[in-house]
C-alpha cells in the first residue's frame, strides 16, 4: 500500500504576512489621506472593524470610488516571493497542504488581491470580517463577531472582535488531524493561536513586530511549543516552504 502523503495546515494572516502592507491603512493611504489620519486619531478609543466600516462611509460620501479602492487594492504590495512560495506548496502532492486564511481585514478586500494575483482558489477557508458593495459603491463592513452578542472570552490579550485562537481550535476541531501545522504571522493577535500549536508545528513570525515582542516577552509562561522562525522578506518564507 503507498504511504499516504503527509497532511499540513498553512495558517496565514493576511496584513504584513500574506502581503507587504496593511489593507485597511493603504487604502485610505491612496485613497484620502485626511481619512487616513482619522484613523490614527480614532484607533484608540474606536473598535478597529468599526472605523474601517466608518472610513468607507465618510469616504463614500466625499466621493470616493469603488474603482479607487480596488484600485488601490490591486497596486498594494505582494510580493512574488510570497506567491511563488504558495503556488508550489498548493501544487504539492506530498506534503498535501491545506490553506487557511485567518484575518481582521475583510472579505472584500482579501477577495481583491487574491483575484487580482490569480489565487482566488488558493485558500481553502478565508475567516475575516463580513463585507459586501452595495450597488452605489459604497463598501459596507461588519465585525465578524456582532458587537451586540457574546464576545469571546480569551485571556491572551485578544482584542474585542475575532479571537484568532478560537477561530483556529474551531477549524482544526472540524478536521482530521494535520501531521504539522504552519502560521505565518505578524501580529500581536497571532501571539493567541500559535500558543495553541503543538511541539511539531512551527510558526513563522516576522521580525520586529507585534508578534516577536509577545513571543519574546510571554512565550515561554504561556507555554509556547512549537518551533519559531524568525523572518523578514518573503523569500525566507518561500524558503521555509521548500523544506517542508
Ligand atoms: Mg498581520
Ligand atoms: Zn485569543
């Protein structure tokens, strides 16, 4: 009987991991830069999920097109590293991966990029925030977890909205076992899921960011286990995918 080709999971965040930008921030960077500054005077008295929602309101109302936000959308930056390193994983018999995507940006503009760059079939689940165009353009954005119903009850540190740690138990919980799990983060909201990974799973945690500060600082009393590696450029991802 052949072997059966070993099964792994890809986890990635989207903003600063998948691609080389935050969506939300560079939208409005090319698109308004008053509303962009808005953003970074709301941030720390307004949910995220909620200002983003609101920016595309105000921006709507001043004008501001569909075209010019998948626009925007489209130039933002992905690098080919990071999209040869996941054409050659998914073309694999063995490792047979698995993609799935877990990220507080939205529907609308994950869906974007991915369609621009030709990867629209490449996550096999995409979990974010809910959005939708109605038909005079205007992007409508909701919290993936209603405000107004429970909220999660994570004591990592989660933020209001999505706990990424519960949204990953709940994924794996819907499927067979993985030989090894990899995520690809950079967030101090991934700090919660890659706690949850086991000895042979591996994280992939850009330098200098949210992340590497919690891993560094409060990895070990969580009782972080998998193994960590280190990254700056995509290519390092592409080569890290080479090797599994
Ligand atoms: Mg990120
Ligand atoms: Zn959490």
């Amino acid at each position: 009987m052949p072997l059966e080709p070993r099964k792994i999971l890809i986890v990635f965040d989207f903003d600063w991991s998948f691609v080389d930008q935050d969506t939300d921030r560079y939208v409005f960077e090319v698109n308004s830069i008053h509303l962009r500054r808005k953003m970074e005077s709301l941030e720390d008295s307004v949910q995220w999920t909620d200002i983003v929602a609101m920016m595309c309101r105000e921006g709507h109302a001043e004008g501001i097109t569909r075209e010019q936000i998948e626009h925007a959308l489209k130039i933002l930056p992905v690098h080919p590293a990071m999209i040869r390193a996941v054409k050659r994983l998914k073309a694999s018999e063995d490792p047979k991966a698995t993609f799935f995507c877990l990220s507080n940006a939205n529907q609308v503009f994950i869906d974007t990029i991915l369609k621009d760059k030709k990867l629209d079939t490449l996550f096999d689940r995409i979990t974010t925030n809910p959005a939708e165009w109605t038909d005079d353009g205007l992007l409508v954005v909701r919290r993936k977890v209603d405000p107004n119903g429970p909220q999660h009850s994570c004591k990592v540190g989660c933020s209001p909205n999505m706990c990424k740690g519960e949204e990953l138990t709940a994924f794996l919980a819907e499927h067979e076992e993985y030989d090894k799990v990899v995520y690809i983060g950079d967030g101090s909201n991934d700090f919660c899921p890659v706690v949850r990974l086991r000895k042979q799973d591996m994280v992939l945690a850009r330098r200098d960011r949210g992340l590497q500060r919690r891993i560094d600082r409060d990895g070990e009393k969580a009782g972080l286990q998998c193994e960590v590696v280190w990254w700056e450029g995509a290519w390092e991802v592409e080569e890290q995918f080479a090797k599994l």
